[in-house]
C-alpha cells in the first residue's frame, strides 16, 4: 500500500464555485502556496475537466491550458494533475495538458459507466501519466457492483481508483463498505473524494483512511462544489493530531484556507438549504451554481429544482436538466395562476 | 437495373441490433427491396432472424454480399468504423452505392432533414453520428435564418442504448459530431458533449442544442425555422419531438428535444439508434429513386 498523499482540488472543483472564472494570478497565488505548504498534489481544470469550457457547464474566463501552464511554473514539489470526463474532454485535450506539463490525470465517469474510460486512461499511460479512475456519484452504485466498475479502471490501467461521493451523500456505513469493497477488489490504490453536503466530508475522509484509501482528495477552505470539499487545512490538522501528517503543514494551510482563498471564492461555500438538499437527495454538486441560476431564470426554488433532479435520476454532466425541469415547473406553475 | 418489384435492391452489412431493425423498416419501403443480410457470427440472432424473414444470409460478410448475381444496387453497412475502411472500396469498385452508418466517415456526411438532395449521386454517404443525425438539423435551421457562431450539442443516452462501439470510442463520437455541426448545420465551430444515463427504466434519448447566431436576428423566425425543421424530420423520424419552446437568452437559443424509437426492432427508448436506421432507410429511397431515374434516361449515376 502506497503512502497517504493528498490532492488539493480548489483550483479544479473551486472553477465550479465562481463559475469557471479564475485568472492566471489567482492560479499561480493558490498553486505556489499549496506546494510550499506540502501538498502532494495540485489539480487544475475546469471544474468539469479538460475541454468542459461550454454554454452547458459555463465558459471559463481564461483558457484551461494557460492556467495548466501558469501552475507548472510555480510547482516545485507538488505534481500536477488535471481531470478529464469522457465525453466531454477528448484525448487531445489530454495530450495538449501533457506537453504543458500534467503529471497525473483523474479519468472520471458516472458510477456504472467505468467502461468508457478505456481509451483515456490508456492513453495516459501511453503518455506516461499516473492515473486515477473517479467513480462519480459512488453512491448511487451498491459496494460490490462499484468494485467491478474499479476493477475495469484497473485492468486498463489506473494507478488508483477513487469511490467519488459527487453529491456528498454518503453517510459514514455507505463510504465505509464503498472503500473497504474497492480496497478489497483492486491491487492498485484507493482513493476518496468527498463533498461536505451532509457535513460528513471529514469523517468519511478519516473512514476512508481507516479502511487503506490513500489518494485523498481535500480543498483548501474547502473550496469546492456544493458545500465544499473536505477542508485540506481542517483534515491536515485532524491528521496531525492523529500522527499521520503526510508532511502537510497545518498553519501554511491555514494561512491560504484563511488569507489567500477567500478573496477568490466570492461567496463562501456553506452547507445551506440548497448544498443540504444535494447531500439529501443525492445530486451532483456542481448542479447548485446552475440551479441558483435557473431558479432566478425561471422564478423557481432551487430546491425544488434539485429535487426533482435528483428524483429524474440525473448523472453528473446533465446541467440542461436543470433548465428543463427550470422550466417545467415554471410552467406548471403559470398553469396553476391561470386556472 | 431495378428487381423485378421495381424496388431498388439492397442489402445490410451487419447482424446486431443496429441491422436487424434496419431490416424491420427496409421491408415496410415501398422503394427498396431487402434481399441479403451478411455477418460474420454464425450463431448471430440477427442473421437467424433474416433467414427467417426470407432473406438471403451470408456467414462471410462481404464476400458473401459481392458474391450474389445480381449484386445488390445499394449496402447499408452496420459493422464498424474499421470495417467500414475494408468494405468501402470494394463495394465502391462493385458499383455498389455505400450507405455507412459507422463513423468511418469514408463518404460526406448525410442528414436527410438537411443535405439529402445535395448528396444524391454520391456513391457513399456516411450518417455522422446518432447526436449529429438529432442535432444539425436544429442548427442548420438557424443557419438558414441567422449566422451561427457556435452550436453546442449535448447529448444524453440511455447507458442500455450504448453498445461496446460507442463506449470505447467516445471521442470519435464527440469529435464526429461537432465536425457535422459546422460542415452540415452551418456553424463557425461546433461542440458535442456525450452523457449517458443509466437509470432503470431507461430513458428517452434526449438532446440539448445550444446555438449562439449574430446580433440582430429575429427570435420569429429562429422559432418558426427550427419548427419547420422539426415537421420535416417527423416525416422519417415520428417519435422527435421539442420537449419545450425554444428558449432565447439574448443572442441565444437553447433547444430540447427527445427522439422515442419506432420500437420495430430496437426498444422505444432507444430513440438514439432508431434515428439513425430511419435516416438510413430516408436516404437509401432517395438514392433508389436516384437510380431509377438514371435507369430511364440510360444515364450513369
């Protein structure tokens, strides 16, 4: 089993929050003062990965590639890694973050679906890349059938699979089997990624850890979609007091969570009405931004939108159906005015 | 050279799901007359099927189709993109019109709702992808109304409706399809984004057109292009339809639409493969009656 590292997704799962709109400073700020504070890892995309830039995810202010190329400049220790949805990102966008410099690559497909992560995980590893396969949505997939997904990823070749709790809905049992099936299953590494919607993004974090995940993703503040992702400043301080400090320090930490990222998050992630409902009713985090925004649109609630969102069984990368039930239910409601 | 019904005869190249319901809507044309199934799996359903529908079955692909007297005048081919490399000059040098459903891409790129005249005497034409055959119509609807700037296409398929060709070739289908956005709907640069959906029943094919056009168009006329556009694919396609009005965010229209399938062979929900045989057969009576017309005047294609 390999050593615990841990990856800081703000610069990636943080896009979602301000809506795809970091600047190269702000990439080059963040990225510098992670790496001198000991992560071991730097993720940076779009928040929906390489080639996510789009009317249905929202167009990013600069251009991917440059903040790609803008984080590899101050990286001294830290490696750099990117995210990529099949589907969406496409193996030259892979290639195109590799030559700016990309270490590692996350391939990422909806639970069931590992199958269509073949091709670009294979490439990667024809690139020399590490890889990891991201099971979104893990909750949606019972433990043994989520192994088999994670045995797929492995067989074409991931370095680690991660149980991917993109709508923070799993309680602390559902993370724990998630983890110890996949640990189980696989002869390659773990990982975990967590959203704090159900303010278990911690714990299940330390669960996972207990169970031999050890990829595990956190961001500084917890800048990160829906109610933010495990806090790296809060984990790396739990940790320290455990005695398994990968070699993280907690006051750095503290200083970007408290100092350097506020100013770009805009407005602090929270577990509010509309973050809780994606950890109740088990959505894809980076719905919420979208809903907010469709629910102004359209003079709906966000809830409800998440709700039936939620109820329609949608996949992480479906935003266009938060403008259609958006809309539907501003019809229903004009029906309802005009009888 | 028509058969004796005065059909055009074709055959299908290819035994899975995607030719066994070509061959249900083959043998409902009143222009094509459906004479030969070729697979390479002997124990394939499909080829079993045919055989009992009364058509001539080979095990050995194409050299069983190229072995039959008289040839058949037109091949739908529903193997794959690898495939379709090997088969496309043999049937070109047989003077056998290609029909190509894989994304080889060997021939222009066909969507009956937009360039099917264009493309009539072409020896093969190629059916881009499922997303491309539901979405560029939407997008050449605005094209012809408005300039476009960007399309952006997204669409969502049930996980039961991706077979193993799709899936482990995803990026030609994103690829393919933005290509067909620009060459076929019009746009400046095209986008397409692939999610598949594996809830349980599964669900209709959905797609999401996103159009960005230049300033000063009239939402009018976008809404009544795109409306006429729709009538036009229902005539070969019944289950498309708009799941909500166009909706207009200044210089852009959004666009939903869902394709529910015939249900001939395939599921319903697989609205997303049943385009794409519907579109097959639409071209495949064009290029019959093509033919006939070059057979009465004595002309060449």
């Amino acid at each position: 089993m390999s050593e615990l590292r841990i990856c800081d997704v703000s610069l990636r799962d943080g896009s979602h929050v301000i809506r795809h709109q970091f600047t190269a400073d702000q990439v080059r700020t963040i990225a510098g003062a992670l790496d001198a504070a000991g992560v071991h890892m730097v993720e940076v995309s779009h928040g929906d990965g390489l080639g996510g830039s789009s009317i249905q995810y929202g167009p990013s202010l600069v251009n991917e590639l440059e903040l790609i190329k803008t984080a590899r400049s101050v990286l001294t220790r830290a490696k750099l890694a990117v995210l990529l949805l099949p589907g969406i990102g496409t193996r030259d966008d892979l290639k195109a973050a590799r030559d700016l410099g990309a270490d590692v690559v996350r391939v990422a497909t909806h639970c069931t679906e590992a199958d269509i992560s073949a091709q670009h995980i294979g490439y990667a590893r024809e690139l020399g890349m590490q890889v990891a396969g991201f099971l979104m949505m893990a909750h949606m997939n019972p433990p043994a059938a989520l192994a088999a997904q994670a045995r797929l990823m492995e067989s074409y070749g991931a370095h680690a699979v991660y149980v991917t709790d993109s709508a923070g809905a799993l309680t602390v049992d559902a993370a724990r089997d998630r983890v110890r099936a996949l640990r189980d299953a696989l002869k390659c590494d773990v990982g975990f990624h967590a959203h704090n919607n159900l303010s278990l993004a911690v714990a299940n974090t330390l669960v996972a850890i207990e169970e031999g995940a050890t990829w595990i993703d956190s961001a500084t503040r917890g800048f990160g979609a829906g109610a933010g992702n495990t806090a790296t400043e809060v984990l790396a301080a739990v940790l320290d007091r455990m005695g398994k400090n990968p070699g993280l320090d907690v006051f750095k930490l503290m200083d970007i969570a408290e100092e350097l990222v506020p100013p770009v998050m805009q407005k602090p992630t929270m577990i509010d009405r509309a973050s809780l409902t994606l950890g109740y009713c088990g959505v894809y985090s980076s719905f919420l931004r979208h809903a907010e925004r469709a629910a102004e649109r359209f003079g709906v609630d966000a809830r409800e939108i998440l709700t039936e969102v939620g109820r329609r069984k949608a996949v992480g990368g479906q935003e266009d159906m938060i403008i259609e039930v958006a809309y539907e239910l501003s019809q229903r409601r004009a029906g309802r005015a005009n009888t | 050279m028509g058969s004796e019904s005065g059909r055009a005869r074709c055959a299908i190249l290819g035994s899975g799901n995607i030719g066994s319901d070509l061959m249900v809507k083959l043998m409902r044309s009143a222009a094509l007359e459906v004479v030969a199934m070729a697979g390479i799996d002997r124990a394939s359903e499909g080829l079993a099927r045919a055989r009992q529908a009364g058509l001539r079955v080979f095990e050995n692909g194409i050299d069983g189709l190229l072995s039959m007297r008289p040839l058949p005048q037109i091949v739908f081919d529903a193997t794959s993109a690898r495939s379709h490399l090997e088969h496309a000059p043999r049937l070109r040098d047989a003077g056998i019109v290609a029909i190509d459903l894989t994304p080889a891409a060997v021939g222009d790129y066909v969507v009956p709702a937009v360039n099917l005249e264009e493309r009539r005497g072409a020896s093969n034409v190629n059916l881009v992808t499922c997303g491309g055959q539901a979405t560029i119509p939407i997008v050449a609807a605005v094209s012809r109304v408005a300039q476009v700037e960007y399309a952006e296409i997204v669409a969502t398929i049930a996980s039961a409706s991706a077979g193993p060709a799709t899936r482990q070739n995803i990026d030609e289908f994103t690829e393919t399809t933005a290509r067909g956005l620009e060459r076929l709907g019009g746009a400046r640069r095209g986008k397409a984004i692939i999610v598949l959906n594996p809830a349980d029943p599964p669900i209709m094919m959905r797609d999401t057109i996103y159009v960005r056009f230049a300033p000063g168009a009239s939402q009018e006329e976008i809404t009544a292009s795109i409306r006429r556009m729709v009538r036009e694919i229902q005539q070969y396609v019944p289950g498309y339809r708009l799941r909500a009005e166009p909706l207009f965010e200044e210089d852009q229209v959004t666009v939903m639409i869902e394709v529910e399938g015939a249900g001939d062979f395939l599921p319903r929900y697989s609205g997303n493969l049943d385009i794409m045989t519907a579109a097959a057969v639409r071209v495949g009576e064009e290029t019959a009656r093509n033919l006939a017309r070059a057979a009465a005047t004595g002309g060449t294609r």
